[in-house]
C-alpha cells in the first residue's frame, strides 16, 4: 500500500519569511525521505509552493498569515515553521505509526 503525504507551503516572492519557511521545509522533507529510504519506500512526499500573488483564492484567505504551511490539505503552521513539529507530522503520517 502506498501512501502520499501532500506538503503545500503558500508564501509570496521577497517575504523573508516565506524564505525561512522554505529552507525548514526542504531540509525536514529531504531528511524524511533520507531516513525513510528503504523503509518505507511506499510513503511518498509532494512538496508544492503557491504564491499569493498570483493565486487570488489563497491570497484572499492566507494573505495576514504568511507563510502558510499546509500537510494534505489542512493548514499545520504558518509564520514560523517549526522543524520538529514538523517533522513528528510527516512521522504521524507513516503507516507504521498508525
């Protein structure tokens, strides 16, 4: 059984903290798949990025809260991305953690 976990990080271009956001998430995702290689072949991870100023739904509903970041579908965090807290979401996530 295979499974996807969907990560979707909503920021716009020069927002410095849309840029944190971005380099938390690529390292906690890379270190996922890195330790998950092997083990859990079948856990799969999308990483997605929309940017408000182009996206007037996401604007419209994200536009105070930026960065905004989203685990299939519902929003996990935004402002500051916390590593951990993060992380231990993708592991929830995991069939063996069910």
């Amino acid at each position: 059984m295979s499974q996807t976990i969907n990560v979707a990080l909503v920021g716009k271009a020069g927002c410095h903290l849309c840029d944190d956001a971005r380099v938390v998430v690529n390292a906690v995702i890379g270190d996922f798949r890195a330790q998950n290689t092997g083990v859990a072949r079948h856990v799969q991870v999308n990483f997605v990025e929309h940017d408000i100023l182009v996206n007037e739904e996401l604007a419209n509903k994200y536009h105070d809260e930026i960065p905004v970041l989203l685990i299939n579908g519902k929003v996990h965090n935004y402002w500051r991305i916390d590593p951990e807290r993060f992380r231990a979401a993708l592991e929830e996530l995991t069939p063996w953690s069910l």
